[in-house]
C-alpha cells in the first residue's frame, strides 16, 4: 500500500467517524430537559431507569423531583416550586382529575396535552412487627376494629399485648399531603360506619369526628410521603412504631432492610378492604414546549415497555403492561418468602374514593382536635 492510499484510507476513516459522531451525539438545539414530579413511592424505580432512559436518549436530560403525591398537585398548581415541571405523577391518578377541574375552573383549558398515562399500580397494605402483628390481630387477619380499640387504650398490657411492650403506636401519613394517609381515613371511616359507599355528608357523622380525633392525637407528626413513613417505621422499631398503612410496592421493596436495621422483619398485612392505587403521569401545557412534550411522550411510552415494568415489579409495584408477569419476572419480591405477601391477596379492591370525599377527609382531619 503506498503512502498516499494509506493517507486516503486514514482521511475517509476519520470523515465515517465524524460523520457517526455527528448522527448519534446530541445536538445543542435539539436537547430537551424534562423534569419530572413523582410522588415519593416512584424514587427508587425512577431513579434505577433514569440512566437507562438517558442512555437511550441522548438529547433528553431526565431531572426527577419527589414530594408527597397531595404536595404534587398543591405545588404545581399554587405555583410553589422553583423549578419548571413538564410531567406529574402523583401516586393515585385521581389526584390529576383534581388538578384538571381546579386548573379548567381558574383557566377554562385544560393542563395537560393528553390524556394522564398509568405507570405502575400498587395496594394499601398495612405492616407490623411480629410480635406485635399476632397480638394485635390474633386470627391473623387485618381489623380495623381491632386499630381503633389499641389507639383507644393507647398501650398494650390493655389490649393483650405484653405489658413491657408500653405504649401502642400506629404511624399513617399526613393526609393532607400524602395519598396513603387519605386512603388510610377513608377506609376507616368506611369499617366505622359499615358501608362501601362513602359520601361527603357521612363523614361528618360522630363516629368518623371521634375517630378522626383519635388517630390525630395519637399519630405525632406524620410523615409527608409514605417511603419516608416507611423509612421511619424502620429505624424506629417496635418501641416506638408498631404498626402502619403503607404502599404493597414498599413494604415489599424495604422488607429486607428492616431485618438488617431491626433483626427482625415486619410482617404485611392486607386490609379487609382496600384500594388499589395507580400512579399516573399527565405531560403539562403550562411552559411546555412541543419539543419537550415530545421528549416527555417518549419517557412515558419508555416506562410503559416490559423491559421498564419489570423494573416495577423488582420494587414491589404491580405492572400496567398485562404482558409482564409478577411471579415470572427475575428478582419479584412476590418469589422471596416475604411474609404475608400474596400475588393474588384475598381482600376486595376497590376503586379510589372521588375527589369530594378525599376533599372532606383533609378538611376533618385538619379541624380534628
């Protein structure tokens, strides 16, 4: 080969090579910031598919902020964070209903550039410990009867529990910022006044006023965001946290590190009735390019894929992608032996309350006293 075709060789290599780096790297004027507001029950999972999405996509930069789901829609829509959000998702797709009907009456648009997207779907479930668990439910099954009559009598020697054991003490989140405390009351109230079928104008019945009392004077401070409760719950242990509502998807995904932290794991517990929940995301209109809501569309169809749902079900959520089984999936915490957990648990799930009742249920409990 003589010195000059090598030269050509060499030139038309590094011409390819610019080339590919001009097609695949990304272009200033096309990159794309989209920053998402998820309710804290997605960190984990957001955080693990972040660099995976990034990666796939080299001109979009993914940011993910976390608050509480309620703090989610209150923030956006009374202006309060200091940065611009292109998708929301709360933890309960209800929650984006009520921010369109908030948003429409104020604007008469509408929010969002279509229609919210499920992401991932999970149940109210509560967790104890297990000495604590057997003495509060002896049959083994979930009484919110049982809840209310321990927060009555306030320890355990009253309620047949060991006497050493002090004080009982139920941990929910606040109801006026997280979902799992609203779902919590609007069960309870529900258990107290035997019925399926909720309104407004019952909860202002006595037993819902007493019960609302109740808890609040017994719950010290309850958490903003239910994997902070959960968090918590574990550090705490079994002398000050007996028993809580929580997410199935987090109370399976932390179940390992409170018998790390604790020596002793917690034991699930699902509710005789419960609700499942499905966190949905909406794209935004409000300073939201046709670029980035582009770039957000492709997020979304991103965490609806199998590779992506798996992901979900290895952090305790239950998929939205039918093709995506929960016992077939490598890692599913529904294959590790995690006491009380069922792939298909045996209470009635319901669908979320209507906005109106969870509206009545943060106004009872910020009156209670």
């Amino acid at each position: 080969m003589t010195q000059s075709s090598g030269a050509r060789i060499a030139l038309s290599t590094a011409i390819i090579a610019g080339a590919l780096a001009l097609t695949y790297a990304p272009l200033p004027g096309l990159q794309q910031t989209v920053t998402v507001v998820s309710g804290s029950e997605l960190q984990e999972p957001l955080a693990a598919l972040e660099p995976r999405f990034e990666q796939a996509n080299p001109n979009v930069d993914l940011v993910i902020k976390i608050q509480g789901s309620q703090d989610v829609v209150n923030n956006y829509l009374d202006d309060r964070n200091d940065f611009k959000a292109t998708v929301l998702i709360p933890a309960n797709g209800d929650l984006l209903e009520e921010l369109r009907q908030r948003w429409q009456t104020q604007t008469g648009e509408s929010p969002f550039y279509e229609e919210p997207q499920p992401v991932a779907k999970t149940l109210l479930v509560a967790i104890a410990w297990p000495e604590r668990g057997k003495a509060l439910f002896p049959n083994g099954q979930f009484q919110w009867s049982r809840l209310e009559q321990a927060i009555e009598q306030a320890n355990w020697g009253a309620i047949g529990g060991n006497p050493a054991w002090g004080s009982f003490d139920f941990v929910t989140t606040d109801p006026t910022r997280s979902n799992s405390g609203q779902l919590t009351l609007t069960l309870w109230s529900e258990a107290a006044l035997n019925t399926s079928a909720l309104s407004p104008a019952a909860l202002n019945a006595p037993p819902v006023q007493s019960l609302f009392a109740q808890v609040k004077s017994s719950v010290y401070q309850p958490p903003r965001s239910t994997d902070i409760l959960l968090q918590e719950f574990i550090t705490r242990g079994p002398n000050d946290a007996d028993i809580a509502t929580v997410y199935e998807s987090i109370a399976l995904h932390r179940w390992e590190q409170s018998g790390t932290t604790q020596n002793q794991s917690y034991e699930i517990y699902y509710l005789d009735r419960t609700v499942e929940t499905v966190s949905t995301a909406a794209i935004l209109r409000q300073d939201v390019s046709s670029g980035e809501a582009k770039a957000a569309r492709t997020f979304l169809e991103f965490l609806a894929a199998p590779e992506q749902q798996t992901v979900f079900v290895q952090h305790g959520f239950r998929p939205v992608n039918p093709s995506v089984d929960l016992e077939s999936v490598p890692n599913s915490p529904w294959s590790q032996g995690i006491p009380g957990a069922e792939v298909n648990p045996p209470s009635q799930i319901s669908l979320p309350p209507d906005r109106q009742v969870v509206t009545e249920v943060i106004r009872l409990w910020q009156r209670a006293n």
